[in-house]
C-alpha cells in the first residue's frame, strides 16, 4: 500500500499545536469518511485518543493519522493542508465535489 495520507507542514504545525492544547494522552489525528452532504461523502476529522479493530496507523510529520479500513478506501493517497477554515484535503481519489467543497463522491 502506497502512503495512506500526508500532510502539508501547516497541518503538521496545526496539528501539533491542536495536540498540545488538548489534555487528553495518546491523541491522533482521526481521518473519517461518512455519507452525507451533496456530492454523497464527506470527511470528518478530529483528534481521537482511541483506536479501533483493524485502523490503520501512520506518522506524518510526528503526527499519527488514524483511519479506519472502510475510509482508507476513500483517502488513499490524499493531501492535507491547513486553512483558516480546517482541513481541506487533495484526495485522488475523488470523481467530484460540491460548490461548497464540504463532501465529494469517490472512483472507488
């Protein structure tokens, strides 16, 4: 498998200050694909002290990235960047994507 996710260094910076400033230990940065929003999919990330059966795990930039199987489908070989308005991610793997940018549909 080729790198799940990388991230640009103003996420990792984003991240990391995300990191410091929650109490929780062992936190990681959780990348998700849920249905929903215009074009069918959409992501959600948080920062997540759990990890669940089969996630898959990687660092990036001292970061870890935590994804679960179903979304690794979706996410495989994406960018993320940071903004003032979140995360937006570059993801190959996406056919599509509303005006508003907040969901697309997959090739998958």
């Amino acid at each position: 498998m080729n790198e799940l996710i990388s991230l640009d260094p103003t996420a990792v910076r984003a991240l990391e200050q995300w990191i410091a400033d929650d109490p929780r230990p062992g936190l990681a940065f959780r990348v998700s694909v849920e249905s929903g929003g215009c074009s069918g999919l959409r992501y959600e990330v948080i920062l997540d002290d759990g990890r669940g059966p089969g996630d898959i795990v990687t660092s990036c930039g001292g970061v870890d990235v935590v994804c679960d199987p179903r979304a690794a489908r979706y996410v495989q070989g994406a960018r993320i960047s940071f903004s003032e308005n979140g995360f937006p991610v570059t993801n190959p793997n996406a056919r599509g994507a509303c005006m508003c940018g907040a969901s697309f549909s997959a090739r998958i």
